[in-house]
C-alpha cells in the first residue's frame, strides 16, 4: 500500500466511540486495511466540485501551489483560525475554495431528507457551530450509515491539491433519537470525555479546526505527525491518537475544564490549535 493511501486511510475520523478499545483498535486495522471509503451510503460518489453550490465548473482549475504558497496559506489558517498573530499581513491566497465554505442549515436539512435523522439534530448541529461562528469550518453535511458505535465523522474530501470538509452524520447512531436521548447515551459512554451531543458536536469542530485552510500535503503531513501520539490520563478517544486528543482536549477547553491535563496534551494542543494557558 503506497504510503499516500496509508495516510488517507488514517484520516477519516472515528468519531466517539461508544465501545470499549479492544474493539475500537479491530475495527480501526480492518479500516486501515480496507478499500478508502469516498463513497455515500447509497453507492453514490461525493459531491464534486461542480456539483458545489456557487462554484463554477467552467473556471475551476486544480490548484497547483509552490512550496512558498502552502506556507503562506498555513500562516493565514494559523492566523486566522489559530488566534495566533503573523508578521506578514500583505499574503492574500484566497482560493475558489474559501467561497463555498460554509454549510447552510437548508442543505443540511436536504441531506437528512429520506432518512431517520430527526430536524432537531440539524438544528442542534448549526446552533453550536453559530455559537462561536464555525460553520465555515465545514462545506457540507453527509449521512452515512457506518457502525452503530460511530455518532458522526469530520471526513476530509480529496480536491484537487486541497480538500473539502464534510461533516459525517451516522444514520445508525443518530437516526431516530431526540436530543435528550443522544445526550443521554453520549452522557454515560465512558471513552470519550464529551457529555452531550453538543459536545459531540465540539469535538467534530476541533478536528476540522486542526486541518481548516490546508492544502492535501499539509493534511497528510498533519495526521502522520500526530498518528503515532497517545496520551494517557484524558480518555480512551484522547488515547488513540494525537488527532482525537486534540479534539478531546477542544471539549475540555471550551467547558473550562483544563487545569488537569496532561502536559503534552496542553502542548499539542498549543502546537495546533493554540490558546491554553
Ligand atoms: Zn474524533
């Protein structure tokens, strides 16, 4: 397997497991071992860029980046999204990209359509990211029907040199519950440090926030860097790589809740998403 396709199959997220390690790991080697997974439930393809809303098929060129521009753009994602301040205030590389950023709760509704996902949780979905303005964290929402054990997946979606996020939604975990029973069955899972779906939702936000504005070689590069990362003492999900710490940590930071953490997840987080004390 050529060690692009490895990278790929790390990088779909896992979400918050509901279910003890032993299994996680199984099923998390069966992945990696598997055919990548591009695919809708129903067989059918991801969207392409043409079928995006406002893009425009006619204009639209795979982008090609200098070494010096990817650079660029990973000091506008830190300054942007980071809260971390550059020096350089002149780089301007907007990307077709950046216009379609930016899920609508319409087309979130459209995707639940047909399936057993109720309105609520699409409304619960866009309220949390509107709380600190995220939506344009991720271009589009998705139903997919995976494990039961999986609540959603924050799934990076090839694009020429860069990739669009989409947010997973697992029909067989959410379908057919209300709020209060999703916050109930996520309250008392024990892998994961999330206590309500609008945590759940938080930790989907920190994975997209950690590879927001990269380009596909920084987000391969991002995952390997962080692949082999397990840091004990926040949860079984925190454990299992520095990309479900980082998200894990997101949650506990926002509840106020990370005077406890570990110290090397204190500085992973500050490597890439900044702003713990
Ligand atoms: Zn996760």
């Amino acid at each position: 397997m050529s060690s692009l396709r490895y990278t790929w199959l790390l990088i779909l997220d896992f979400a918050i497991w509901i279910i003890d390690t032993a299994i996680l790991e199984q099923w998390y080697h069966l992945r990696r071992a598997g055919a990548p997974c591009k695919q809708n439930a129903d067989g059918s393809r991801s969207k392409t860029w043409e079928e995006l809303p406002n893009a425009n098929a006619a204009d639209y060129t795979a982008p090609s980046i200098s070494e010096e521009q990817g650079r660029a753009i990973e000091q506008r994602n830190l300054a942007q999204v980071r809260g971390l301040k550059i020096n350089n205030s002149s780089i301007d590389i907007s990307t077709e990209n950046d216009k379609i950023r930016n899920i609508k709760i319409d087309d979130a509704r459209a995707a639940i359509q047909g399936t057993k996902i109720n309105d609520n949780v699409i409304k619960t979905i866009i309220d949390v990211l509107s709380e600190d303005d995220s939506q344009y964290l991720f271009d589009e929402i998705a139903v997919v029907k995976e494990d039961y054990r999986i609540i959603m997946q924050t799934d990076p979606v090839k694009k020429g040199t860069f990739f669009d996020i989409r947010l997973n939604l697992n029909e067989n975990f959410l379908g057919g519950k209300t709020i209060d029973e999703l916050d109930s069955e996520i309250f008392n899972s024990k892998v994961t440090v999330c206590n309500s779906f609008r945590e759940a939702i938080i930790h989907e936000k920190y994975h997209a926030k950690l590879i927001n504005g990269l380009n596909q070689g920084q987000l391969d590069a991002i995952y390997e860097e962080l692949s082999e990362i397990n840091i004990d003492g926040i949860s079984k999900t925190a454990f299992k790589d520095g990309n479900e710490c980082i998200a894990e940590v997101g949650v506990l930071f926002e509840r106020g809740e990370t005077d406890d953490l570990p110290e090397e997840a204190r500085k992973i987080f500050n490597k890439y998403i900044g702003g713990l004390l």
